[in-house]
C-alpha cells in the first residue's frame, strides 16, 4: 500500500461533488503486509513522540485532533495504538458526550472552548461539536432547543447550513490562533459494524462496549450516513481538511492515521527553545554546582 498516495485520495478540502459512497471502507489490503504496516505504525509513533516533546517545549502551536465515526469504527482503539506513547503532560484527549443541562443553554460550541488545548499540547476530541450535526440532526433533536424562534423557524437543510458555516468559522478562529486542527472520520461498513457488535455481544471482556441503543442507532444508518456526508462536504476546507480514513481493516487505519499525525507535527517543526549567551552561561554555572559546587555534597 503506498501510503502518500492512499492519503491524497482520502484528503476532502472541499465539499463539491464529495460523495461518501465513493470513498472505500476498506482497501482490502491483502494480509501479508500486515507486518510492513504495523511497522509503519511504530516508526511513525516513535517518531510522534520526538515531535510532541519539542511541541511541549516550543508551546507555539497547538493540535486538536477530531475523531468522528458510526460506532464500532475504532476511535478508542485508534487513541491507545497511535498516541497511547505520548508523555501525557502534553496531550488531553476529551470525550464528548451528551451535552448536560448546563451546556444546552449555551451555544453548541460552548463545551469546545473549555476543551481546547493550550499552545505546546495535542488535544483529542473522541467525538466533537460534530455530533451537533449529527445524532441531533438525524433524530430531530435541534427542534427542541430552547431557542429564539428566528433560530428555528427555517427547514433542517438551512439549519445546518448555518451550523456548518459557524464550525468553518470556529476552525478558522483556532487556525489563527495557532493551532493544527485535524479531523478524521473512520469509515466502517455497515458489514463490519455489525461484525464488531456481534463481538461484543459474545465476548464477555466487551459486554461493557455494548448498549441496545447501539442497535436503534444502526436502524438509521442511511440518515447518518447522509448526516456525515453533508457535514464533510459543508465543512471540509484546506485550513481543516477531513480525512475519510477506510476502517475496516483497523491496521491500515491506524498506519494512515500516524501517517497524518506525522505530516501534520513535522510540517510544524517544533524547537526546542534557544538559550541565550547569559542563559548557557548560568547554565553552565549551575552544572559546576552540581559538579563541584555546594550542590555536589546533598546526596552524599
């Protein structure tokens, strides 16, 4: 599998003609390269964790990694595989469930300010302010908002258009505040969800994974997929482009994934900060401290 070409294929920078019925679930990548990709996955990672320490040290630029998918595609398992090696005083990974009482007398983006990352770490959102395109789109949930009826009173297509307009905005916003924003979404198969929950069902380490809302949700497969193509399509930019990832095979995905992580980190190019002439020199003070200085005496 030729990774750069695989990924320019799957980056969406635009929203014209996109159809996610023409992007594949899976490449059917043939199990013997398996190995090379896992390969890759380790390479990239050990690599990413160089990247983030001077990220940390830099703290110029921030990454704000969005993972968005049916259930089942792999989000959790694509957090621990790829970014589980990275020192965890430079990432925040935020879990974005449903939005409490408090947060519904907000706007929808108001859970994602608090959510942000300081310049220097990586944040991973598993799920977003995406879901307000979602779940609330696809069950009618945008309806019941406790709203202005000018906010309301217009069909579900302008509605969302408009949201779709504040999301480009608010990714435009943390662009020029400097951070990387990186959004993915793991295309699985409706074949290999219920593959997976069916799994979880007779696994019983993953009984836990599994809830009857998983199925009701299912039931409406053809309304998200139509949700996640118009949301793609309305927010896709070449600021914050999205990357339709196939994840039905899970080690392709992961290799994919790491491979854009890294681009991202190394078109960045974190430093590690420069002394200045007075600061080498009081660093250099310090070390003949330790070395022959009152310091060198404490532990002995």
């Amino acid at each position: 599998m030729k990774v750069e070409k695989a990924l320019s294929n799957l980056t969406i920078t635009s929203g014209k003609g996109f159809k996610l019925e023409r992007v594949p679930c899976s490449f059917k990548v043939d199990k013997q390269e398996r190995p090379a990709c896992e390969q890759l996955l380790a390479e990239n990672k050990a690599r990413i964790e160089e990247l983030q320490g001077a990220l940390y040290a830099d703290a110029r630029e921030g990454v704000i990694i969005i993972l968005q998918a049916m259930d089942a595609a792999g989000k959790d398992s694509m957090i621990r595989h790829v970014l589980g090696g990275i020192n965890p005083i430079g990432i925040d990974v935020r879990n974005f469930k449903q939005p409490s009482n408090l947060a519904l007398t907000h706007g929808f983006l108001w859970r994602s300010f608090s959510a942000l990352p300081a310049r220097g770490k990586i944040a991973v959102f598993n799920r977003s302010y995406y879901e307000e395109c979602l779940v609330v789109r696809v069950r009618g949930i945008w309806r019941t908002y406790r709203m202005p009826a000018r906010c309301l009173d217009m069909d579900e297509d302008q509605y969302f258009s408009e949201r779709f307009e504040d999301i480009r905005c608010f990714e435009r916003y943390l662009t020029r505040m400097g951070h990387r924003v990186v959004k993915l979404f793991l295309n699985v198969s409706a074949a290999k969800q219920r593959e997976r929950f069916l799994e979880r069902i007779d696994d019983v380490s993953k009984n836990w994974k599994f809830s009857e809302s998983d199925l009701s949700e299912r039931l409406l497969w053809s309304d998200y997929q139509r949700a996640y193509e118009q949301m793609i399509a309305g927010t896709a930019t070449k600021r914050a482009p999205w990357y339709v990832i196939p994840a039905d095979q899970k080690w392709v995905a992961r290799a994919l994934v790491s491979q854009i992580i890294l681009d991202t980190l190394e078109d960045i190019n974190p430093q590690y900060p420069a002394l200045t002439k007075e600061q080498r020199g009081r660093l250099a003070a310090c070390r003949d401290a330790l070395v022959t200085g009152p310091a060198a005496d404490v532990d002995r």
